[in-house]
C-alpha cells in the first residue's frame, strides 16, 4: 500500500486536524497563537482585561467622571507536550503502510489532546465559586453551602445551578460550556434519552456531547482535575473551625489588578487562626466568611449568597493554628471604601463583597477534611486564555509547522534518521500555556470521584 503522507507539512497538517478532533477543554476556552513569545520576554505574554464603570446617578446633569482602570492576566506559555515514533529500515518495508501509519498518528494526536486538555482542566481550581451537584436541595446546589460536594450529578437540574450561578456573577448567557464525568453524562443522558441520538460519524467533541441545559453546552471528559481537601476542619460557620485573624483585611482594586509579569489579579493573602496546630489546606479549596455576602457589581447590592473563595496555594498551619498568609482569590473589594471617590467609585464597580470581614469570624470550608472530589467546571469561553506559540527550525532534518485558526494551537513536525541504528525518528511538538482570565467567568460543580 503506498504511503499515504507525502511531505513534512501534510505530516504537521494531519496530526494538527487529528489532534484537534480528539481536543474537549482546548476547543471551549478562548484560544490564541502568539509569535511573538520567546525566551526574552520570560516565555509569558499579556492579556487585557476591560475595565468596568457604575451608573453614577448623583441626581445632577453634572458628568460624573471615573477613572479607567484596567488590569492584565499573564500567560506563562511554558507547557511542553510531544510525542514521536521511531521505526527500523525492515519495518518501514514490510509493515509501517499507510493504514498502520494512519492508526499511530490517531494514536499520538490523542495523547498529546490529553496532555493539552489536562493541563487546562486544572486551570479549573481557580474558579472560586462552586455549587454542590448530587442529592441535595435546589436552594443548597445554586448557593453552594451544601455541606457534602462529593455526590454524583444525578439529573439535569442538579447540573442547572451552575448556570443559575454563574447569571448571578454577570457572567454573558453566552458561549457557556460544561465539562462532567462520563458518569455524570451517563445519568444526565439516560434522563433524556429520547432527545439524544448518538451520531457515529461525528469528531470527538460533539461525541461527548451531552444535550443542552440551560443555556450550556454540556460535554464529558476524563481528563478533570480531583481535589483532596487537606485536613483542616470544616467549620459550621458560626460557631466552630476556623477564624478571621484580624480585622479590615480588605484591599482595592486598583492594587490586585494585575501588571504584566504578574499573577496578582484579584487576589490578596488573608490572616486566619483556629485551625489546628499543623493542619493543612490544599490549594483549590474553597470556605466562605460569616457575613460576608457576595457582591452583584450590576445592580450595585449585596446577593443572598455568601462570597467563596478559592485557596491558591497549600499552606500549612502553625504550632498555635494559625496561618499567616493564606492565598486567596478573589480579593476582599468592598464598594465605596478606599479614600478619594476615585478609588471608591473603581472599588464599587469591581466590588467582591458587602462587608468588611469582622476580626473571629469564621470560615466553613466546603467538604469534610479530607475530603476526595472531581471538579466538574462551568465557564464562559474567555474565562481561561489558551496560548500556543511557534517552536524553533531545527538545524537538522526535516521540519514543518501547521497553525490553527480557531484554537490557535502550533504544531511542529520533525523528522530524522539515526545513521547508527538505522532507526527513522518521526515527531510532533506543541508548546502552549493556560490561565484563567477571569475568574468570575466560570464556576465549579463539586462532585463525587467516579469509581
């Protein structure tokens, strides 16, 4: 059978159109092609976030001016994925035709998809919202104070409070997408089993495809991210776990933006006590503050919902229980605080809660310690920025470059022969990177790990 490839840039092209049929995560987030990355610049680049403005009704014809303030997230593109093949003269001859090469460029363009889409799913734990999936009440799923995350999503409505959240956040009814387990979609599937109709000859995507619910576009995967909550204690919120160390541990806008270079952007530490001598919290978790409720920059009012917050990094307690700087997003924003009408007007418009946290308030975590849990998220597709650059030519054998449009992912062919083995090496390159944008823009259903 005669080969079927014919040059180097039909070797990029192809395994460029199989890896992206086999992409979930890498085909919903806002993807990007950036030549202009290099080891000069850090491997990072810059994306622009737009500034927000209120309604400034002051009861004048008198124009009401407020500053622009924008803020930029950094993308590190410093992800690395390849895979390659190499076979012998012999092989070549009397085994490697064109149905063997078809089927172990399918095979490689798949794992290089699960690598891409791994690392974006993991960008998830950032989101600092979550709401509960599993058995549980309509009113605890939307406002994600359900004790117990660690159930299955077992019907379309437990899967809507995501998108009840997220309206609650401002984020756009549009281009809104959800990634669950398989698990999750056997059960959401089998609930509308007669308005689904598998199609065989569909890509990859529209495979795991699970019918629209409210406004989102519903998909499953195996490559999301599980949480194992350290071993702090959970806290009721009221009365026992941990507490706030301190009071007025609020910040403005203007300093958690984010400059190029940076990963400040909404984000602040916060001083908490009461934990445990020694205990731990994992980063992705998420706890809520005793009166402190999150804050709808919209309409300019508090929700009926108390504000989450996402942990960014593992910390660990000390001897008395405290911890010093917890890393923290969002970052505490009251409206209308901050000194000059500038700062407070800025601070209203991204304002994050209504209150200041009082000294010895306390935290509840969501899960019990320990606790084990898949993270099933729900965003807007400019919640999580994809960045693929341009690897180098190389200085021997045979090389060629394939860019897509929509996902903005490059990969790089490249062939060689070892004059020693006798071996003929074929590779595909990718370099990419991810970050959330904004954080807001997505939201988290906590769920069971499936067995």
């Amino acid at each position: 059978m005669a080969n079927q490839f014919l040059n180097a840039q039909e070797y990029a092209n192809v395994m460029l159109l199989l890896l992206k049929n086999q992409l979930v995560f890498g085909r919903l987030v806002d993807g990007q092609f950036k030549n202009e990355v290099s080891d000069e610049n850090g491997l990072t680049v810059s994306v622009k976030r737009p500034p927000r403005f209120i309604d400034k009704k002051d009861g004048t014809a008198n124009l009401a001016a407020q500053d622009v303030v924008t803020g930029s997230s950094p993308v590190a593109v410093d992800q690395y994925s390849k895979v390659h093949i190499s076979i012998g003269d012999i092989e070549y001859v009397t085994s490697f035709n064109a149905l063997m090469q078809n089927a172990t460029m399918k095979s490689a363009a798949s794992t290089l998809a699960h690598s891409i889409d791994g690392f974006i799913a993991g960008q998830t734990k950032r989101f600092h919202s979550w709401v509960a999936g599993g058995n549980v009440s309509v009113n605890a799923v939307i406002a994600g104070n359900a004790t117990d995350p660690t159930q299955l999503i077992k019907s379309p409505q437990q899967a809507m409070g995501a998108h009840t959240r997220l309206m609650a956040q401002g984020v756009p009814n549009s281009d809104l997408s959800g990634v669950v387990t398989f698990t999750d979609g056997q059960g959401i599937r089998g609930s509308l089993l007669s308005d689904f109709t598998p199609d065989m000859n569909a890509d990859a995507l529209q495979r795991v495809r699970i019918p629209i619910i409210s406004e989102v576009d519903w998909y499953a995967s195996q490559q999301l991210p599980i949480l194992t909550g350290g071993t702090r204690p959970q806290g009721d919120g009221s009365s026992t776990g941990g507490q706030v160390n301190g009071a007025n541990q609020n910040v403005n806008y203007a300093d958690v933006k984010g400059v190029a270079g940076s990963t400040s952007y909404m984000q602040q530490t916060l001083a908490v006590d009461g934990l445990g001598a020694g205990v731990t919290i994992k980063q992705g978790e998420v706890f809520t503050i005793a009166g402190v409720y999150a804050w709808d920059w919209r309409a300019q009012q508090a929700t009926e919902f108390l504000q989450q917050y996402t942990v960014l990094a593992d910390a660990t307690a000390d001897g008395t229980g405290a911890i010093a700087a917890l890393s923290i997003s969002p970052a505490i924003i009251v409206p209308q605080t901050g000194g000059t009408q500038a700062i407070k007007d800025t601070n209203s418009a991204f304002g994050t809660v209504d209150s200041i946290p009082a000294d010895n308030a306390y935290i509840q975590f969501a899960g019990a310690a320990s606790a084990k849990m898949t993270i099933k998220p729900v965003f807007h597709k400019r919640a999580i920025s994809l960045v693929s650059t341009r690897l180098h030519t190389p200085f021997t054998g045979v090389a060629s470059f394939a860019v897509d449009p929509d996902t903005g992912i490059a990969v790089r062919y490249w062939r060689g022969s070892d004059i020693s083995t006798g071996a003929h090496i074929h590779r595909w390159d990718c370099m990419y990177g991810a970050a959330v944008l904004d954080p807001f823009l997505g939201t988290r259903i906590a769920g069971k790990v499936a067995d």
